[in-house]
C-alpha cells in the first residue's frame, strides 16, 4: 500500500488497518483517474488517537480539501476525524463481523453537529466516495469537474450500450 504524503494532496484517504487497503484502493484509483491529487494513510481511532486528531487538526493548513476515512467494526475513525476539523469527512463502512452492519450504524450514527457524510458499505462505498469527493472538489475545479461529467458520460454510455440475448 503506498504511504503518500504530498502537500499537493487535495483528498486524504485513511483508513484504520492496512487491511482495508485492498477496499479502499478503489478511492485511490478513482481519484486518480480523474486526476485528483491524492493520499493515503493508516491511522486508528482506537489505537492512534493523538496521531488521528492531529492529522485532522492540520489537514486543511495542508490543503486537503475533503477527508474520505475507513473502517470497521466500531468504526469511529471518521467520526473522530470530523470531530477535529471543519473539512467534509466520507465515512466507508468496511465489511466486518457482522457484514459490515456493525460499521455502518458506526458511520453513520453521529451526533448533531458533527457530520459524516457515509457511503456504502466496501468497495462500492469506497469508490462512490472518491466520486463524491471529485465532486466536492469539482464545484471549484473546472478540471476536475470536466473529467468527472466525462466519466459518467462514458458510464452512461456503457449501460446504454448493453443488449440483451
């Protein structure tokens, strides 16, 4: 799993283990096809909770401009990470124990006044919000903004062109 850490970066990828790379290297991806300067990083809730409220607390002096965090089970990491900054912080729920239930209500759960935008559970949450971050990014990139509108185009375009026997 590649460890960036480019002041460039205008999205952060985190998740709570390494393994959850092999999900959410479908944020990575998608971000980088739609030429979204990204990073990617492992932190815990749990078990790095200085070095987590530290990297929140200086994310956007850094210029990341949207925080998509991952985890599982008692999957608190966004939620901590959107306690200690003003940026939009995705939740990814990850398959867990309980097929990732137990990390949805997790995500998704929080308080008034501190927001978690959540996504779908696994890989499909994971790359639905690399799109939404792109989106987020989008309103004030114009290119960004235009190769998203081509990406869904192209998907579009796809399921169109499907036939049935």
């Amino acid at each position: 799993m590649p460890e960036t850490d480019s002041s460039a970066s205008l999205v952060a990828i985190i998740m709570g283990s390494k393994s959850d790379w092999e999900t959410m290297r479908q944020a990575v991806e998608t971000l980088d096809e739609l030429g979204v300067p990204n990073e990617a990083h492992v932190l815990s809730a749990h078990r790095t909770p200085e070095a987590t409220t530290e990297f929140a607390r200086k994310a956007a002096d850094r210029g990341i401009r949207v925080v998509i965090a991952a985890a599982g089970g008692a999957a608190h990491l966004a939620g901590v990470i959107a306690a200690h900054t003003w940026l939009p912080v995705l939740g990814v729920p990850m398959t867990s124990a309980l097929n990732g239930l137990d990390s949805l209500l997790s995500t998704a759960q929080m308080p008034g006044g501190i927001p978690v935008g959540t996504l779908a559970i696994g890989k499909a949450g994971a790359k639905n919000a690399a799109l939404l971050a792109a989106s987020i990014i989008g309103l004030n990139d114009e290119k960004v903004r235009e190769k998203l509108l081509a990406f869904r185009k192209k998907q579009t375009e796809t399921v169109l062109a499907q036939r049935l026997p």
